[in-house]
C-alpha cells in the first residue's frame, strides 16, 4: 500500500489467507468485509438508546428483559449501559480511555494533519452518524478498492465482496432500525436471515467472540527489525 490504511493488525492474516487460497487454486476469493455496515448491522444498546428519547417505553422493556435473557446478564446492568449512550455526560471523566496520538506532533502541526481529516472525524459522533458517513466518504472504498486490486493482482484471483453491493448496501439503508435489531438480538437481519443455513448455536451466540487476527504480533515479529 502506497497510502496509509488502519488494518495493519489484519494485513499478516490477509496475506495468509490469499497465499493459501492461491496454493489452492482458488480463483474467485469472496469476503464480508462490509458487512459490518450492511447485512450485520445492528448495535441493540445504541437502538435501545433511540427507544429511550423516542419514549417508547413499552418496546424497550420487551427489548431489555429479551437481551438480558439471550447475553445472561442482569437488567440492571443492561439499563445502565444504555443510560450511559442516553447521557455521556454522567459517565466520571476519569475512566474514559483517550486514544493515544501517534503521529508526531511537529510533523502533525507542518503537514496540517489534523485540518486534513476534520471532514473525515468521527469522534463525538454516533454509530448511525459514523455509518452514514462511511458510504458518503471516497476515501473509504479508495482504500478497500486499492487493498483488494493489489491482492487480486498479486495472488491472480478475484477478491470480491458480496456485502459491498450496491443492490445489498442500497436494501440495508432502506430499512428500518427494527430490522437490525429485535426480540433483544443485535444484527438481527443476518441472524434472521440465516435460519436454517447456520446451526442457532453459531447463528444466536451474542456472548462468546473472538480476536480477528490474534495472532498478528507474533507474525510481525520476524520482520519487526525489517
């Protein structure tokens, strides 16, 4: 990549998965990796954040007690976590983790670094903000496009991505908040629409998750001094 891009954590384990699919013989490579934004998007406290400042009490208590069930957790806590999306500003200032700057701050100030990416900022911004964002901003799929041309060229085969669709990306942003997110599941719709295809203990699991990529430390290493 002649440009920076933030999944440097995945590029190990990208670059893994195109060598193996080419030593066998995979020609077509398919991917998900917009998915996060179209088929499996659904974030339950932040849509249960919208219940509470749309007064839908009724719905949100269905909802809650639903979610408790499903994750094994207590209401109360389920409530409070909401109440901190709802009011931001109740949360102590000291337990917020800010985000370590690592560029340098007298390249920062020369180049104008952080004038450059203001239109682009997402912070202070809610998830539906950040994700309608994320389809009007160029720069997104100049980085996906590029990554995906220079893997396909490199490994000859096709890297394509079904959830990156026009049709599929247009039909997800048609819908409504419901959808994504019901009966106390988060990324509803594609839990919902793999019924019958995903056993429900893969399908229905909202409490165990893994680390993409855990591995990439112990990948760079080798290379670290390079």
């Amino acid at each position: 990549m002649e440009m920076p891009y933030k999944f440097f954590e995945n590029s190990f384990w990208l670059k893994g998965i195109h060598e193996q699919a080419q030593d066998h013989g995979v020609k077509v490579l398919l991917n998900g990796a917009r998915g996060n934004f179209t088929i499996s998007w659904g974030k339950a406290l932040d849509y249960y954040s919208n219940l509470i400042r749309q007064f839908k009490w009724m719905k949100l208590s269905k909802e809650v007690k639903l979610y408790s069930g499903n994750n094994s957790v207590s209401q109360k806590r389920v409530l409070f976590s909401i109440g901190k999306r709802v009011a931001p500003f109740l949360e102590p200032t000291k337990n917020l983790f800010t985000f370590p700057e690592l560029i340098n701050k007298s390249f920062a100030a020369e180049t104008d670094a952080f004038e450059r990416i203001s239109d682009i900022n997402t912070d202070g911004l809610k998830n539906d903000e950040i994700r309608q964002m994320h389809f009007t901003q160029s720069c997104m799929w100049n980085v996906t496009g590029t990554s995906a041309t220079k893997q396909s060229l490199k490994y000859g085969m096709w890297d394509r991505d079904p959830t990156n669709d026009l049709r599929v990306i247009q039909f997800c942003l048609s819908l409504p908040d419901d959808q994504f997110v019901n009966n106390g599941l988060d990324r509803a719709l594609i839990r919902n629409a793999t019924k019958g295809y995903l056993p429900d203990k893969i399908r229905l699991n909202q409490r165990v998750r893994g680390i993409q990529a855990a591995d990439w430390l112990y990948r760079m290493q080798p290379v670290w001094e390079n």
